[in-house]
C-alpha cells in the first residue's frame, strides 16, 4: 500500500474514533478520489454518511466497498447498520447473523455486531458480542464504553458501574462515561465519585484542546452527584454552570417551534383526520403512543416481556411522515428541533 494511502487511513481511522465527521468526510473524498479501489475507503465513508443521517448514501458507499471486497465481514457488519437507519429493519438481522461467525476472534468486529443488535433493539445479543469484545481486547475503553451501557439498559447498575470505571480508568477524557456513571445509582458520603470528577474537570478546562460539552456533562454529574449527598447549594452551581454553558452554544429560538406546531396544526386538520384510511389491516400490530415522559417505554417492556410479542423498538417513523408531510404542505419552511 502507498505510504500516502496508509496515512490517509490511518488518519481517517483517529477522526472515526473521535467522531470528527467533518475531517472524516474530508479525509474520505481525498481517499476515494485518489484510491478508488481501496475498499476501506468507501467503508468508511458509509460510516461517515450514517453518522450524519444519510442512510442511502452509507449504502451506496458500502456497496462500492463490497465490490472490491464481497467477503469482507466489517463491510457486511457496516452495511447492516446502514439498514437499520434505513429502516430496513429485518434485512439487518439478517446480514448481521450472517456476517456474526467471521467476527468470532476480531473484537471490533464483535463490538460493532453488538452495536447493531442495541440499534434493533436486542439487547441481550448486544450483551453477549459486547462482552466478547471485552474479552478479546480488555485494555480498550470504547468496547468497556458499549458493555457498560447496555448493562445499564438491562437494568445491571453493578456490572455497568464496573465497565463505565475500566472505560473511565482507560480513557480519562471520557465524560460521557463520568455522566452516565453518576446516574446509574444515589451516591453515597462513603461511595461517590465528587473527588474524581472534580479533578476531571479540572482537567477538562486546562486542556489545549477544550470541549464545552465534555464541561458541560461533568458539571451535570457533580450536580447530580451533589444532590446525592445534600449538597444543595454546590449542586445548584454546578447545574446552573452546566445549563449556561449548553444554552451559550445553542441557537434555540422558541418562535421556530411555535412555527413548527402551527404548521403541524395547520396541515393537520379535521377533514385530514376524517379521511384518513388505516394503513394496516393486521390486527396482531400494537402500537404504544404517548407523549414524552408519559411511561409509553415501560408499557412497551411490560408488553414485549411476553414470550409471544416482539418489540420493535421506538421507531421515529411517524414523526418522520407526520413531520415531512406538514413540510411538504408549508412550503418546505417547516424546521425540526432538537
């Protein structure tokens, strides 16, 4: 391999770890363009283009690599989850099992096979091919990253905490692990992490290269934490220091969502109700819809518990259509907001 190809990929793997997505993209169209027949190229740009919400380009990219490599299992594995972002749900499982018996000795292959049973919602496979990550490669943080969080989603808070502290111990810089740490239990006067998380934060803020929202994320956890313990007034610094510092990088305006909910209200009158034609004559369908913090995700727990019914998930698909028609109908000026 050409030493200038070798460097471009080896710089495009740093900016994926990093989640640089705009150098990664950068990076991908000098390779391509230059190195068309490098498979790992069009791989990565399919795991750029998904990053960013593009499901149709990550699967043309993908199959551009599988061309050039059809027997590669990472590029089956990358196409999976270009499928699930487009919604092409069952043909990911299916790709997936596949692809799963080439990744039994590779951990990154394994991690990424756990990442695509989290996104289908299967998180006891998730479980078992993060842990076999774990198991092959013990000393990288990302992959005790992944086990802690889907133990944290099974309801293991113990065998999560234990990750999120390799993850942390791994990787210092890691706030996001710090953050979900914090929440996983109540902090106790014996058992907390106030002392740690102070010095990461310290840390953070010296750092030539800061990232307000790794600040941002340890001030919420020593909020939390604080709060814990009783410490009231520390808690309310760190929270209010927390909440300035998102609301001082954010471009909210409060007029866009009135916008948003007048042209939905607009688009979505009676008459559009009244002549609305069920979709699906398949009585076996359940669908759970609630508005937010209403208790629908536990609904859908207590339901899918039962050996007869699948859960697929909380799918965004009617936001999605709800949404692209109300755009459709003003004009395009419709905005979604975080």
């Amino acid at each position: 391999m050409a030493s200038q190809e070798n460097r471009l990929l080896q710089m495009l793997r740093r900016y994926l770890e990093q989640n640089k997505l705009k150098d990664a993209l950068a990076t991908c169209q000098r390779l391509n363009r230059d190195y068309p027949h490098n498979g790992e190229g069009w791989c990565a740009a399919s795991i750029v283009a998904c990053r960013l919400g593009n499901a149709a380009s990550g699967l043309d990219f993908i199959a551009r690599a599988l061309a050039l490599q059809p027997t590669n299992a990472r590029f089956h594995i990358a196409r999976a989850n270009a499928l699930v972002l487009a919604q092409r749900r069952q043909e990911a499982m299916t790709v997936t099992e596949e692809a799963v018996p080439a990744a039994s000795s590779d951990p990154q292959l394994l991690d990424m096979a756990g990442g695509i049973y989290a996104l289908l919602g299967n998180y006891l496979k998730a479980q078992i091919y993060y842990q076999r990550a774990v198991e092959k490669a013990p000393d990288n943080g990302i992959y005790q990253f992944n086990l802690a969080t889907v133990k944290r989603f099974l309801g293991d808070s113990d065998g999560s905490e234990i990750c999120f502290d390799q993850a942390i111990r791994l990787n210092p810089a890691d706030y996001e692990a710090c953050h979900l740490r914090s929440d996983l239990r109540t902090q106790t006067q014996d058992r907390n992490h106030i002392a740690e998380l102070t010095e990461h934060l310290k840390a953070c803020i010296s750092a030539p290269a800061e990232d307000w929202r790794g600040e941002m994320k340890l001030c919420f956890s020593l909020a939390k934490e604080h709060e814990d313990l009783g410490n009231y007034e520390d808690s309310f610094r760190f929270l209010k220091r927390g909440a300035d510092l998102r609301r001082s990088h954010m471009s909210y305006k409060v007029e866009t969502d009135i916008q948003t909910v007048e042209d939905i209200v607009r688009t979505y009158s009676a008459p559009v109700f009244n002549n609305i034609r069920s979709g699906s004559s398949d009585k076996p369908v359940v669908f759970i819809v609630g508005l937010p913090r209403t208790g629908t995700t536990l609904v859908d727990r207590v339901i899918s518990s039962h050996g007869q019914v699948f859960s697929a998930g909380e799918l965004n698909n009617f936001a999605l259509e709800m949404s692209g028609l109300a755009r459709r109908d003003s004009g395009g000026k419709l905005t979604r907001t975080a």
